[in-house]
C-alpha cells in the first residue's frame, strides 16, 4: 500500500499540471493562435472559429478524463475501486475519448479534402490512432474491472 501511495502523490500533481495547462492552452494558446492564423491567413479566417470551437472541446475532453482518472484514484486509495461506482467514472473516460475521436475525426475528413502539405493530415491520423488504441484500452480496463468486481463480491459471499 506505501508503494501505491508514492505513485498516487505525484501522479495527482501531474495530473493537476496537466489539468492547468490544458486550461491555459483552451483560454490564451489556441484562441490567440488561430486569431493569429485568421490575420496572416485571411483566406482561412472562416476557420478561426470552428477550430477554435473543436480545440476547446477536444481539450474539455481531456480534462473530463483527468477528474475521473482523479476520482478514480481516490476510489482506489480508499478501497472501493472494484464497486459499481467505478463503472460510472471509466464509463465517462470512454464517452470522453469517443467525443473527442470523433471530433478530430471531423477535422481529419475536412484536411484530406482541401490540405496542401499531407504533415498535418498524417499527424492527425496518428493521433487518431493513440486515440483509438486508448478507447480500445479503456474497454479492456473496463471489462478487467468488471472481472475483478465479480470475483471480489464472490469471495466475500464465501468468506
């Protein structure tokens, strides 16, 4: 348990980091750089806002994983992950990496057609790829879970 306690502290730091960051980069990173983008680009001005809109939600998602990977762990420090109130909190990490998939998966039909240079349409398919290979993780973690919840209730009915 004191091993799992030297991983907890800072991975609750960097997850509290990371949060703040992420919320730096959704109120002053991306909103200046595609404002930015709409001055040196006027022929891509009509962009400023719908990417602005799809980063925005894409790093809400991230953060959305970040709580319940924070609810998460507490539920494990105090014992109670293999509950059904764990399902609630993976089941809300899955949603949110199927929103935000699905929203770079819009930006990435919308690139294939009208990009120039095929660097950002690459990037955007191997980010896609993590993203599904995580989902897919996510589902495996999930159905470990359940396993681990069945076998605990079955052996405290034995015991």
């Amino acid at each position: 348990m004191q091993k799992l306690r030297l991983a907890v502290a800072p991975l609750r730091f960097l997850l509290v980091l990371l949060f703040v960051l992420l919320l730096l980069m959704q109120v002053m990173s991306f909103p200046g750089q595609f404002a930015h983008m709409a001055e040196e680009s006027p022929e891509l001005a009509y962009l400023r806002w719908p990417l602005t809109t799809v980063a925005v939600l894409v790093l809400l998602c991230v953060q959305v994983v970040i709580v319940c990977t924070w609810k998460l762990l507490t539920m494990v420090e105090d014992g109670r992950i293999f509950s059904d109130d764990a399902f609630r909190w993976v089941d809300r990490i899955m949603a949110a990496i199927a929103a935000a998939w699905t929203l770079l998966a819009g930006v990435l039909v919308f690139l294939v057609f009208r990009a120039n240079d095929p660097g950002l349409p690459l990037l955007l398919t191997v980010i896609l790829l993590g993203g599904a290979v995580l989902g897919l993780l996510m589902v495996v973690m999930r159905a470990l879970l359940r396993q681990a919840t069945t076998l605990r209730a079955e052996m405290e009915e034995v015991i």
